[in-house]
C-alpha cells in the first residue's frame, strides 16, 4: 500500500504504567488502512521546544485484521515533540498521519520458529505482529522474550499469560533487569535470557526491537550459533528517531 494521508479520532486512551501510554485511533478518512504487521505510521508535530515541525513515527501495535481502528504504544518522553503531542490527545480529539511504511514487518515463512525479543516499549510492533501470527493460525513455535526495568513497568502481562494458555504453540518471558523486592520471575537483561533460551538457529527467524545496545548483542549471539534470518527495529527516546534527528 502507498503511503497515504489519514485522519483519525481519538477512541480509547489507556494508561498502561506510570509512562506508558496505549492510544487507539479510529480511521475517519480513509475508513481503512491496509498495513503489515511491524510497519509504523508518522505524525508531523511541533518542537517544544524550537516551535518548528518534526517528524515522529510510530510502531503500529494493532493487528492488521483490524484496518478501521490503529493502537499506538509509547511512553512519555520529556520534552519529546511526538510523545508530548500523542500524550495531549484526548477522547475524541481528531488527528492526523501518514502510513503505513517500514519494512520491518512479519514475513510469511510457515518453515520458521519465530523467535521475537522486545525491550520497553519496542513490544509495540511485536504485539502486531504476535496477534497476527496467532490470528492465522500459525502453527509452528512462537517464543517472546521481553525486557523491563522493574515491577512498575509490567504491562500485558495477563493479556500474555491468556495467549500462552490459548495457544499451545507459544511461550514467553518477561525478565527484569532492576527487579524491587518480591519479585519471582526472571531477572537480567533479555540479552542474558536469549543466551540462556536459543540453543539452536537452524529453523529460527528471529525479530528483534528495542534499544540499539540490545539489537546488536543479540544479533551477534544469534550470529555466533549460525545462520538465520534476523529482523531489527531500533528504537530511540520519542519514537524511532535517532538522537541526531530529534531537533
């Protein structure tokens, strides 16, 4: 699909943690838009700061079933033009964007496992693309191993707890890297669970997004046990923006 101009309504805004923010956007014109999962759409959004226009795109964190209403997932970054823009919405308000684009999206390969590893808010474009696997019937293994800082980071945890119950094929682990007191689960950074989890590429496709400190360790520890397809997303504070791009 060309990348084309859509207008939208704010329908459901949902506080996930203290930073995190899930914000869904109804289509008003066109009413649909034909994307693939992982791909991103763009807002221009006044500097803050400079008061001048900037661009920020954003991981489309819905399926692509649903083509009339698209969820974003962020968190709040001071003084970041796009968060500060997406966290002023408010039910109702109208909005505007252009997409879909990126090609970092789900590829159709039934011979692989997927492998997906996410830190923060990089499950935003797994999320898609997980939800559209599990849609189709996907039937080969599907493993998610997601980095947080602590406790009051968790978020999806219930929703991925239901998806493991529904479906034999997939598990995931949620480790934290600065875990308070009480917590049972994994601790470390997912570099650290990776090593531990893959013991073997050979039927693997492997989709990374997060922080670029995260992408390139474990592509070299997925590189030091073969050869397998491996897809990657950075992702920078406000959005996927590098730093030398956030003026």
């Amino acid at each position: 699909m060309a990348i084309q101009l859509f207008t939208a309504r704010t329908v459901a805004i949902r506080n996930l943690t203290h930073d995190v923010r899930e914000i869904s956007l109804r289509l008003l014109e066109p009413k649909e838009m034909p994307f693939k999962a992982g791909q991103f759409v763009s807002f221009n959004v006044p500097n803050p700061v400079t008061g001048r226009a900037v661009t920020r795109p954003y991981s489309i964190a819905s399926p692509p079933s649903r083509r009339d209403t698209m969820t974003l997932v962020l968190n709040q970054v001071t003084s970041g033009p796009g968060t500060t823009y997406l966290f002023s919405l408010t039910d109702g308000d109208e909005t505007q964007f252009k997409g879909p684009a990126g090609n970092f999206y789900l590829r159709d390969d039934p011979s692989k496992d997927l492998l997906f590893v996410a830190t923060g808010t990089g499950i935003a474009p797994v999320w898609s693309m997980l939800h559209d696997c599990l849609e189709r019937g996907f039937e080969r293994t599907i493993t998610l191993l997601w980095g947080l800082r602590s406790q009051r980071d968790l978020y999806y945890q219930d929703a991925l707890a239901g998806l493991a119950a529904q479906h034999q094929n997939f598990s995931f682990v949620t480790t934290l890297s600065q875990p308070e007191p009480g917590w049972t689960g994994a601790t470390g950074r997912v570099t650290k669970l990776v090593a531990e989890k893959v013991t073997t590429v050979a039927t693997l496709a492997v989709y990374l997004c997060g922080n670029s400190g995260m992408i390139t360790e474990v592509a070299a520890l997925i590189n030091a046990k073969g050869l397998c397809p491996i897809y990657q997303e950075k992702y920078y504070d406000d959005a996927l923006v590098p730093p030398a791009e956030s003026r």
